[in-house]
C-alpha cells in the first residue's frame, strides 16, 4: 500500500528518495559500461597479473628480489638515465614552451589557431618517422649538418651524435615543446588584462607584474604542465628504440628487450618488476599533479 505522498506504506521518505537515487546514477553508469569494460579489460587485467609476477621468483614464492634488481648494474643505470633524461628534456620543453606561448597569445586569434592546429601534429609524431626525419636532418650526412658544416660549424667535430642520451633530448624536445604550447596556452589566456591595468594604475613596473602577479598565477599551470611532459618523456619507447637501436640504457628499452624474449636466466620475472617500477614512478609524478592542480583550482 502507498500513502497519498506516492511513498510505500512502512518506508520513510528519506528511504524512498535513496532508491530513486541508486536507480539515478545506476542508469546514468549505463553508458559507462563498455568504456569500463575496455579499461578493465586492457589495463586493469594485464597489470593485476604484472603486479603479481614482479613479487615472484622462479618457483613461484613470493621475493623482493626481483625490485633488489632493478635498482642494481645496468639496470638501476638505466633507471637513472631514463629519469635524468625526462627531467631535462621536461624543463627544456617546459622554458621553450611557456616562451613561446607567451608569444602566440599576443599575436592573433587566426595566428593562434594556425600554431595550435600545427602543434597538436608535432605533439603527436613520435616513433620511427621522427627518427628517420631527424636522422635526414641532423644526422652525420644530413641536410643541417652538411648546411652547419658549410658554414664552418662541424656539429660531430666533438662528442654530439644523435644516438647520444644528448641527441635523444634532442628529438624529444620536438614534441615535447609544441605539447607544452598546447596545454600552457590557455592558461596564459586566462590571465585577464584587467590585472595589468591595476599593476600599471598602483604604479607598479614590469618586474612587479611579472614576479607578484603573472608567476603566481602562472606557476602552478606551469609545474603541471611540466610533471605531464616528464611523464611523456618517461614512458617514451617507439622513438628511443628507432633511434638507438637499444645502445641507450633505458628503462622502456630494457624492458622491450625482456618481453622479446631476451631474459637473463634466474631472473624471469625482472621485466615485471621493471614495469612496476616505472608505473610507480609514474603514478607520483601523477599524484604530484593533481596535488597542484587542486591547489591552483582552491587558489582561483
């Protein structure tokens, strides 16, 4: 029986409210369902199974052993340089970028949108026509070397080669720039020019602005920006393996090598190990990030 409020006779109202809640968002997670399936399927499956084998040694008891490793010889080297690499390669296109952001929001709305349309393409090139693109151009017979050498700088008259952890960098900061102008773009745009009116009618310069008004507001944008480009760079396989042919110890290089099959013996489970650490490093890199980016969304 239900009483004239439409309600079943024996449940309160606040009963009644939470069923029509949870059939709600019950049918609003409908449409969900194949998107969850696909993650569960793809990324939470696999990496349950990873997660597991990298605590077992060969005769399936649970060790440490298997993360003692990866931090020890060529691979904990491996681990340093690949770290090393991102950071620099981060900063770079973090300073590159910001710079040249600042400079195309000035410019105009058509001129924006033609470098923004230009750097979603560069910001997604990578692999194997990156390398041969860079080897054409900066490699030991390519067109900018052999331009740079006419004009009497010879760029192998030193220690540079392209299949360096320098030239890596090198190749990295080709989309490593355009994606930082992508996503630090807008947030230069949100600063509004009523900011600048109010430091020029207090009397304050342009070293006022810029140190007490644009980079607090920027800064935050900016050192997300920067931890999303880090992790670009840190799981970056297709390039650094078409360029070094595995001469480079690297940590996605290293653990490619292991899943073709190249697995050192006693030690099966290494490359699993190895992916875990690199998801864990990724994941406070992430955490890092969202950290910044609620603090700068409390801010604003």
């Amino acid at each position: 029986m239900t009483d004239r409020t439409g309600s079943r006779k024996g449940a309160g109202p606040l009963q009644y409210k939470a069923g029509k809640a949870s059939k709600g968002t019950f049918k609003s997670l409908l449409p969900l369902l194949p998107f969850l399936a696909f993650i569960g399927y793809f990324l939470v499956f696999p990496l349950t199974f990873i997660i597991r084998d990298a605590f077992l040694s060969n005769d399936g008891k649970f060790t440490w052993t298997n993360f003692a490793q990866c931090f020890q010889g060529v691979y904990g080297h491996s681990f340093y340089v690949s770290i090393h690499l991102s950071f620099i390669s981060a900063m770079i296109g973090a300073v590159a970028g910001s710079m040249i952001a600042s400079a195309i929001v000035k410019t105009g709305s058509r001129t924006r949108k033609a470098v923004a349309a230009t750097s979603s393409v560069l910001a997604n090139t990578g692999g194997v026509p990156l390398a041969f693109m860079f080897l054409a151009g900066f490699g030991a017979e390519g067109l900018v070397t052999k331009t740079l050498k006419a004009m009497g700088w010879n760029l192998y008259g030193g220690s540079f080669t392209l299949f360096s952890e320098t030239g890596i960098i090198l190749v990295y900061c080709f989309f490593q720039i355009p994606l930082m102008v992508l996503i630090f773009s807008p947030a230069l745009e949100n600063i509004k020019p009523e900011f600048r009116e109010a430091n020029d009618s207090l009397g304050g310069t342009r070293l006022t602005y810029f140190t007490r008004v644009s980079v607090p507001l920027l800064f935050p944008a900016f050192l997300s920006t920067s931890l999303l480009l880090f992790a670009n760079s840190f799981s970056a396989y297709a390039t650094a393996r078409a360029m070094t042919a595995g001469t480079l110890p690297l940590m996605p290089l290293l653990i490619g090598n292991l899943v073709d099959g190249n697995v050192i013996a006693n030690q099966e489970h290494l490359g699993h190990a190895m992916a875990v650490s690199m998801i864990g490093v990724s994941i406070i890199v992430m955490g890092i990030y969202l950290l910044v980016l609620k603090f700068s969304k409390a801010r604003s």
